[in-house]
C-alpha cells in the first residue's frame, strides 16, 4: 500500500506518517492460546514487528482537521513527523480547526500538546465519550498497572489544556460527511471514522489492526496493548467483514497507506488502492 492521499466525499485526505514503531514479536498475542501464538508467531517468522504510526490530515469546505496527532515530541528523534509532514502540506498548526481522535493512547493523542501548552490553539478535540469515562475513572486507573495508566495521563492532560474545547462524542455524524463507528477492545472507547463519498466510502479505523500483513489472514492476533482482547478479536472480525461487503477504502493508525478488504480462506487480506 504505497497511496498517501486521496479524495473522499468532500474531503481530500493525506496520510502523515509520524514514525516507525518497533516491538518484539512477543507483543503478539492469540485468542486460542499460547499453543496458537506460538504458531502464529512461527508462520509469520518475523522476531520483531514494525509499523507506521499514522495520523490524517483531512482538508475540506470547513478548512482544514485531523485525525489524530502523532506523538509530538514525547517519543524522541523517532516520532513526531507528522508536524513536519503537515507544514510540508501547507497546513500550520493554527489552521487546524477540529482533531478527531480514534482512542486515548499515546501515539494518538501526545501530538496534541506542546510542553504544557496546545500545538493546535485553535482546534476543538473530539474524543469519545466511553474513553474519556474510562480514562478518568480512578478505580479503573487503580485496576491496571503502572505501565499501562498512560491515558490516563493523557486524559488529565487534555482536560487541562483543551478542556473547554473537548467535545465528548458517540455514535453518529460528528462533522458533515464523517461519522464514528464505536470499535472497542483495543480501548474501551475506541472508535473509527467513516467519510462516505458517492464514489467510494473511507474508514478510518484507528486501532483496529495493527499488522496488516498478518491480522487480516487471522483476526485473532491481536497485540498485548489492546485492553480487552477478546473484546477486541470480535471487532476486528466484524469490521473486516463489514469493510469487504462495504468494498470500503480503509486505513488507520498503523497500517501503510490506504487498502481495499477482500475476503479469502482463510480470513482476508488487504489489497492496496
């Protein structure tokens, strides 16, 4: 999948990669159990996973959004692109008016802040409001351990820095021609973003799938980040479905560029566009 861009309904979409993110092949996880995983692992014979780490810049009759913010500088050298990525579109920080975010995690939403301040002064942050109970919930916080409270974190953040301008959001149309699509397990609250157009239709599905090689064959692989796995092999399969039936155009935080579903046996595969 090499496209970057291209036009939507009433948008023209351009994906900013934000960096390369890299993990042991042990962050893999299987819904039949180790024995699986260990097989799925063997078959794929990679020791390691790398993946782009994505966010769109959408630019429409209302100016200019996002969906999603990279990682900002908090991840070091390697990340962080996407700033670059987007002055080298013409767009500057001040012009994004709206920042759709699929979930509450670092590689999302970090981008989002400069120190302790906005990186986008003017823009509205919307969120979903099942990860924003979540993350702010202290007996939730309470129930995981320290290295897996980062969105909470986060969700203090964007309280302080954007609060009046969070808009807390569910199911239906957020912006004209975009609407959420609720897809939980990889958070509680983690949605994508479906852009209908009269041609083709775009879903911008987050973290739904995280390794487009190998998730697609058998979607039950999932990763150790996802929150609720099994929560999570279920969505993934209904929105691989959904997306094969649909002949909709897909991508999403960590998948190279923009794909077509299609359905084989076992599972699917993604096709590049």
């Amino acid at each position: 999948m090499t496209n970057h861009s291209l036009h939507v309904g009433q948008y023209d979409v351009t994906l900013l990669l934000d960096g390369l993110f890299e993990a042991p092949a042990d962050v893999l996880i299987h819904a039949d159990g180790d024995v699986a995983r260990q097989h799925a692992i063997a078959n794929w014979g990679k020791s390691t996973l790398q993946v782009d780490v994505n966010c769109f810049l959408l630019r429409g009759p209302a100016g200019a959004l996002l969906v999603d913010a990279g990682t900002g500088t908090s991840w070091g050298p390697k990340y962080g692109h996407a700033r670059a990525a987007l002055r080298n579109a013409g767009v500057s920080p001040d012009e994004i008016r709206s920042i759709l975010l699929t979930h509450i995690h670092g590689d999302h939403a970090l981008g989002l802040f400069d120190g302790g301040e906005a990186y986008f002064p003017h823009a509205d942050v919307f969120v979903s409001e099942r990860d924003m109970a979540f993350f702010t919930d202290p007996a939730e916080r309470e129930a995981l351990p320290e290295a897996r409270r980062g969105g909470f974190k986060i969700a203090e953040q964007l309280l302080r820095v954007y609060g009046p301008r969070m808009r807390r959001i569910g199911a239906g149309e957020v912006l004209p021609g975009i609407e959420t699509r609720p897809l939980p397990g990889h958070t509680p609250g983690h949605i994508g973003y479906l852009l209908r157009g009269s041609d083709h239709s775009l879903l911008l599905w987050g973290d739904t799938l995280h390794l487009g090689d190998l998730q697609p064959g058998d979607p039950k692989i999932g990763l150790a980040y996802d929150l609720d796995p099994e929560l999570a092999v279920g969505t993934r399969m209904a929105v691989l479905e959904d997306a094969a039936r649909e002949g909709w155009i897909v991508a999403g935080g960590h998948i190279t560029g923009f794909g077509r579903v299609a359905r084989e046996t076992p599972g699917y595969r993604l096709l590049p566009v």
